[in-house]
C-alpha cells in the first residue's frame, strides 16, 4: 500500500494501480479497491473506477468509515453521467480483442463501456488479417463498432504439363493448364485432373 501511495503521488498511475492491486490480493479489503479507483479517475478510466468502487461498496462496506463511504458513492454518482458505451460486435467470437491496447475480454462484450474520448479497438486471430477501428464517443453516447477479421492471403501459381489439365484447388475448379491466384493462409489441396503424378 505505501509503495502505492507514493507512486500515486508521483503521477505513476499504472504501476500504483499494480501495488494496490497486490495489496488487495495480500489483504482484501476496501482501502486498496478505492486508491485504485483514484489511479484510475487520475488516467480517465472511469468505467474501472467505478467498477473499484462498486466493488469496494459490495464487498467490503465494513472496512470504510461512514465519511470514506460517501464519498465512493458520491464519486460513483459524479462519474457515471461520464460513462459512453461501445456496441461491439467482432465476427469471430474467439478473435482477442484490446481497447487502447489493454485487452478487452469477452465477459464485457457486447456493451462495452468506455471514457468519453478517442479510443482504439482491435481485433486479431490466427490465420486472419488484424482490424482495427478508431472512434470518438462522447459522455452518455452509444456508438456500433462491428469488426469482420479477413483471411489473410497469399498467392498460389500452379503450372499443369498440359494446357488442357484442369486445376483444383481444395476440390474446387479454377482454371486448366495454369492459374495463378489468392488463397488463405495454411494448407491446400492442389490437384490436377487427369495427370498420373499430380
């Protein structure tokens, strides 16, 4: 706690948010929930101050003073008006997801909510072409964010012996004798019709 305090004073906002997270995990209690909520109201983070707030209310009210409570409510009550909330919707559920480059897990998908500002969102998976998408949201506005992840492609040039072969690619006909085009990342079947040691 007191490592945190005196980085929080020195404006080092994240890695004080990183002691009072370890405090709490040492000692569960409310004092480290609401200096993390300070760190957080310091970086306009308000969704995760109040979230820490909230938390702090729920699970440990009995380890604040009657003049520490009111004022996590009343700072509660000040920030939510803030909130603006993201409706996200990303094609492949699986796909890692970060808002300003802190990852967005799927527990707060599809509502997300955000600080009024710009933000970030990308989007990412394995075999697909990264999206991102830059948006401007002010307090109290919903904006739709859909993201559609691409394959991400190379080129295949395939040469028969014979003009006439016809070409096959993952059991589909493309040309015949030569065909050269774009094709997924990652293994393909390629067969020429007709020729013994295709």
């Amino acid at each position: 706690m007191n490592n945190g305090v005196t980085l929080f004073k020195l404006g080092h906002y994240a890695p004080a948010i990183v002691e009072f997270q370890a405090a709490y995990k040492a000692k569960p209690k409310a004092a480290p929930l609401v200096n993390e909520a300070l760190c957080f109201r310091e970086q306009m983070k308000y969704p995760e101050a109040v979230a820490a707030l909230e938390e702090a209310l729920s699970q440990h009210a009995d380890t604040l003073d009657a003049a520490n409570k009111k004022a996590a409510e009343q700072a509660i009550l000040e920030m939510k008006p803030l909130l603006a909330f993201v409706e996200l919707d990303v094609q492949l559920s699986d796909a890692k997801v970060t808002l300003d480059g802190d990852d967005l897990p799927r527990t707060r998908w599809p509502s997300v909510q955000v600080s009024p500002n710009e933000h970030v969102i990308e989007a990412s998976r394995d075999g697909f072409e990264t999206e991102a998408t830059k948006l401007t949201i002010a307090s109290g506005e919903h904006q739709h964010v859909a993201i559609s992840l691409k394959h991400k492609t190379g080129t295949l040039h395939v040469v028969a012996k014979k003009k006439e072969t016809s070409i096959e690619i993952d059991g589909k006909v493309v040309g015949a004798g030569e065909w050269t085009g774009p094709v997924d990342e990652g293994d393909h079947t390629v067969r020429l019709a007709g020729e013994s040691d295709a």
